[in-house]
C-alpha cells in the first residue's frame, strides 16, 4: 500500500482485484435473465403467464357514470377486449364521468399504455367530463394528472371507490353491485 493512504477493508471481505475479471469454474453458467425472473416468480408464487391473471370490467353505474375495475396484470389483449366493452357502455352515457378502479393493478405490460390512451381518446370523444381515478400510488395518480391535462379532460384522484362514487353523488359500490 501507497504511503499516506488509508484502507477501510473490512475484516473478511475480499475486495475486488482491479485489472482481473472473475472467471466462471468450468461446469457453471451464468443464468439467462429470464431464467431468473421465472425462478423468482416460482419462488414468489406468481404464475409465468401473468396475462391470463388480469380481469377488467366496466359497468354502467347511472345514465352518467362507468365504473372500470382492473384486477391483476393487464396485457395488451386484455386492454383491446376490455376497451370494446368499454366503447359499447359509453354510447349508452350522457356527459359521463369515468371512474377507473386500480386499486388492484398489480402491473402492466408497457405496451397497453398504448391500447389505454385510446380509452381516454374515446371517452373523451363520446362527451366525457372527468376521469376519476382510484389509486393509493402517487406515481399513478401523478400519471393521470398528466395524461388529464394533455387531454383537457378533468381528472380527479380518491383513495377508494366509494369516496369517488359519493363524490359523484352515486352512492357506494354495494349499491350498485349486481
């Protein structure tokens, strides 16, 4: 060691080598990253086909508010079967408002954001007012925020249905349960 520096190992570790690079033992691989993220999701107890363990519904609570749930992981197909339901209940509204359950969203496939924006797109088309947004995560309730003022749709956020349907004045969720 260099005069005039200081080591902070700490007793049992071995720091790495500068200049030498870790070789595998012969017989070892290291494993594919979607080997991993399978192990992981076995040890979790998640099942490897995530898309089969979305649910979407819509309903029509009143003559001016749909109720969108999202359970689960949301894929692609299930965001293009979900948004045709969708369109069908908003041609029956007038000047409706939207409230979009996530509060079970456990995550999303990048590539239905695409297959989402369309919702907003035809809901806004079709006279829609606000969007109602039910969700305890910042991160979406910031998102909503931004695809709301991009759209000039108004957004509002609860942290639960029956805030957001007492907000619209349509009572809570066991009222409206079939």
């Amino acid at each position: 060691m260099a005069t005039g520096t200081k080591s902070t190992e700490l007793p049992g570790s071995n720091p790495p080598k500068i200049g030498r690079s870790k070789s595998l033992s012969p017989g070892t691989s290291k494993q594919a990253p979607s080997k991993k993220i399978a192990a992981l999701k076995k040890v979790a107890g998640l099942s490897s086909n995530l898309a089969a363990s979305g649910v979407v519904t819509s309903d029509a609570l009143s003559r001016s508010v749909i109720l969108t749930s999202m359970r689960g992981h949301l894929d692609v197909e299930l965001a293009r079967r979900s948004a045709a339901k969708f369109a069908e209940l908003i041609l029956q509204t007038v000047e409706p408002s939207w409230v979009v359950d996530i509060l079970g969203l456990s995550g999303f496939q990048p590539s239905a954001v695409k297959v989402g924006n369309s919702w907003w797109t035809t809901f806004k088309e079709h006279g829609g007012r606000e969007v109602v947004l039910v969700s305890r995560s910042a991160a979406y309730r910031m998102t909503a925020a931004t695809l709301g003022f991009g759209s000039g749709l108004r957004v509002k956020t609860f942290e639960s249905v029956d805030q957001a349907l007492a907000y619209l004045g349509v009572g809570s969720r066991e009222r409206h349960a079939k």
